[in-house]
C-alpha cells in the first residue's frame, strides 16, 4: 500500500507507474483504493464508476476496469457533503459528519472488494487517500492506516519534496501516527526531487535513521506527468500553454471529468485555459467550453454570479463557439427541473437558453460506454456517459450514437454545441473536427498512443530511482480471508 504524507504528493502517479513496471514484469496486477473522493470518475466495464486514477492504473496494469478497484468514491456536491457511490452505485448523500458514522459499515465492502482482486490477481498495489497523519479521523478510518490494518497489507510512505519540509513530513507522520500503525509502514519514497540528488544523500539518511523505515527510493521529477490525467482540481492549469488558438474552460466549483480537455493542452497550436468564477471570459476566446458538473444547478448560479452568461453572450456576438458537455450540455438549455431533489431542494431554474432544451433531473444514472459519428460529417468517435437526467428537445442533434438514437444539440447558428459524452476530445477524429471548426490547426498528436507511451516512460523512470525488487518482495499476503 502507498500513503501519502499529503493530498496531492504523487500517490496516483506513482501507484500507475509502478502498475506498469509489474505488469510488464508478466505478473497480474490490479490497483485499488478503498475511498477516493474525487468528482473525476470513469465507467466500468461491470457498469459502475470508479475514480479516475484507478481507471489510468487498471491502464497501466493492462486489466479491464472493476468497480472493486475503488469500492468507496465521494463525489463532493458542496462544501460539507458528498455523493457516496459504493461498489459502483450511489447509496445517498451525506454530510461529512454522517459519513464519519458510516464509515465502519462500509469497511466490510471495501474489504469484499480487495477479496475480489485478490482472488485474481499476483500483485494488488493499493492506493491510500489524503495524509497517513490524520489521526482526528483514524478511529473509523477505511483508506489508510483502517484498511491497512484490517487488511495486514505492508505500507510504503511517500513524501513530496517539491513542496518542502519532506524531512518533516515523513518523520513527523512516524511521530504522530499509534505506534501500531507505525510499525506497518515498511519503507518510504520521496518524489518530485529536483536538481542533484547526492545532495539529499543525506537527507535520505536522516529520514531512515529517525522513522527505522527503509529508503526505497528518492524519485526525480517525471516533467511527462502532465501528459497523464490528473485525478483532482489539484492538477488543473492555472495558465495555457500559449498557442494561436484560445481555448477557455469555465471551471465552477463542482466541475468533473475535467480529463475531458486533457487532449487540448497537448495541442501545440491551442492555448487552453481553466477559468476560475473571478475572472471574465476573454474577449480573444475562440471555444468556451461548460464541463460537466457534479451539482449542475448550483454551478449554473455560481455561472451567473460571476457574470459568465453575460461574458457568453458577447463572446456568441464577437462570431465565438461554444460547448457544453454533460452538466454544461444541460446548462446551456431553457431549463432544468429537479422535482425530486436529487442535487438539493427540488426546484426548476431557467438555463440559459442558447439551445432549445429541457432537463429534467430524474431516473437512474446512465453509466455506459458508447460510440457513434457526428450528425454532420459521419465524423467518428467513442466515449462514454455518466449522468442523471432526461434532455427534450434538440430539432437538431449533435451526434448518432451506434444505437441509432441521437444525442445533444446544435444551434441555429451551428456556433453553439452541447451533448452528454464525455471523453469526445480523446477521439483523434472528434478532435480534429472540432479544431478545424474553430479556425485552429490540429496537430498529428494520437492521443490515446501518447499516454500508453508515457505509462511505459513513466515504468522506466521509477525502475531506474525506486528499489522495486526490494518492494515486490516486501508484499505480503492479506491478513483476511473470504466471510
């Protein structure tokens, strides 16, 4: 199991790369988190969703995709409570101190699922959540050091040093931390080195002689980690990457699946932008692109207040493009209901009818993998859909799923688009489509090649700074049996 000393460290990424140095190795190798939170997740091909980071870890171990790779996901639908989805399927909402309550009972399908992998599996790399050192939650904890226990599975401690104090981090985490729990972890990494490492010779040895942990490895910065998708807000550009073509992305606070876009940050010729609600929409756009959303009709207020529909309207005048994907595909209509309250009150709110729709929030999740050409073109794609609610309308569709149904919707104008697929724009077809509608160049870039080359890169890399002989042999049977 790889913990963390923080959030955002390099758990997911060290947890894929190390999935494809094993796997690569002939051995069969799944991931698993117990509980993600994360409002980026992906379909399953047991038709359920997990986290994202797992699903590029299944990738990289070369698995098909389970629900038991993350039998626990939060999906934050405010400051203070989540959607929780359990093997694969939505059990409510509750408010981060019900959860607490509930934690202990939902131990018993996490270890169910890792029983799962472990029945077909070699290796199981599990991934911890958030700080190892978060002791005001360990009494009811089921990602780190609960699982770890319930599990009897050997703990790796990884530590950033990008962000400083690493020193402090890991060997403050062995003080805080019950003794017990102290003595599961095995050995420790620090990631994100920069600069000459026999420098930090030291340093390593200072860590290992004050925690008796083992140094496994001190990890260089990986600069290709930006090809990968990142699993959080965390990863999202603050700043384009400066091409012709300007690219903006409303990112209101329960944005998800923001992977959507990663293809375009890899475009030599776009410069893509995530915008944050206090800054305006530039008068320079060519796309504005409203992604999915985790509570649609509170991030279509927090779009109002920040005074992006007016900032939309003048980018349609100045001849602008945009797109809606899922939540934002919604948005972009006359109105979305909510009679049941599935995102909070029941209520009905006008959208912002720059396409003539409707959505009524109601029935169960579509969760699904799909495939079809554009309404326009036959161009082809593959993606897959992940959301709640029923859309009427479009007297001009966007897609044809190969089902022969249609899907989204097109302006009169042609300029303003919105559907419920996500994973379009990793499509090489779709993208280049796109592209060329704007005015933008695309480029040669094969999306989908470029990441499993950066997988196979990124296994090169942690083979040749991590001791992974000396972690394979450290891996242990669980200390859990079936029942």
């Amino acid at each position: 199991m790889i913990q963390g000393t923080g959030s955002d460290v390099g758990k997911s990424m060290i947890v894929a790369g190390l999935a494809r140095v094993f796997a690569r190795r002939g051995l069969r190798v799944n991931p698993f988190k117990p509980q993600n939170m994360s409002n980026n997740a992906a379909v399953t091909a047991d038709g359920g969703e997990i986290g994202r980071a797992q699903a590029l870890q299944a990738r990289a171990a070369g698995v098909p995709l389970s629900v038991h790779m993350n039998p626990v996901l939060l999906k934050p639908q405010s400051d203070i409570g989540s959607q929780v989805v359990v093997q694969g399927k939505s059990v409510g909402t509750y408010k981060a101190r019900e959860y607490q309550a509930l934690k202990p009972r939902l131990m018993k399908a996490v270890l169910k699922s890792f029983l799962v992998l472990a029945a077909r599996s070699d290796l199981i790399l599990v991934e911890g959540a958030g700080s190892a050192a978060e002791v005001n939650l360990r009494g009811n904890d089921i990602a780190n050091m609960g699982f770890a226990q319930a599990a009897g599975v050997p703990v790796v401690l990884l530590g950033d040093i990008d962000r400083g104090g690493v020193i402090a981090s890991l060997v403050g985490t062995k003080v805080v931390i019950d003794a017990a729990d102290a003595a599961r972890i095995v050995g420790f990494i620090v990631n994100r080195f920069r600069g000459d490492p026999s420098l930090f010779a030291e340093g390593m040895a200072t860590i290992a002689r004050h925690t008796g942990w083992k140094s496994l490895g001190l990890v260089p910065y990986f600069p290709l980690a930006g090809r990968l998708p990142a699993e959080d807000a965390l990863g999202l550009p603050t700043r384009g990457a400066g091409g012709r073509v300007k690219i903006f992305v409303l990112a209101y606070p329960h944005l998800s699946n923001f992977d959507d876009f990663d293809p375009l940050q890899q475009e030599p010729g776009v410069d893509l932008v995530f915008l944050r609600p206090h800054e305006a929409i530039p008068g320079d756009a060519a796309l504005v692109i409203l992604p999915g959303s985790k509570s649609t009709i509170a991030d279509l207020g927090v779009l109002r207040e920040a005074g992006w529909d007016i900032d939309l309207m003048a980018h349609l005048r100045r001849g602008g493009h945009v797109l809606g994907i899922c939540g934002g595909y919604q948005m972009l209509g006359r109105s979305i209901g909510d009679p049941s309250g599935i995102e909070g009150p029941p209520a009905t709110v006008p959208g912002l009818g720059l396409l003539e729709i409707e959505t009524i929030l109601e029935g169960d999740k579509v969760l699904v993998e799909t495939e079809g050409h554009s309404h326009d073109g036959h161009v082809p794609f593959k993606g897959y859909e992940m959301h709640v609610g029923r859309t009427i309308g479009a007297p001009s569709p966007l897609l044809v799923l190969s089902s022969g149904q249609v899907d989204g919707a097109v302006d009169r104008t042609g300029r303003v688009s919105g559907c419920y697929i996500h994973g379009l724009l990793a499509d090489d077809r779709m993208r280049r489509h796109w592209l060329e509608r704007i005015g933008a160049e695309a480029s040669d870039l094969r999306y989908e090649p470029e990441v499993e080359s950066t997988l196979d890169r990124l296994a090169d890399h942690l083979e040749a700074h991590v001791d992974c002989d000396g972690l394979l042999a450290m891996a242990r049977t669980p200390a859990i049996t079936p029942g």
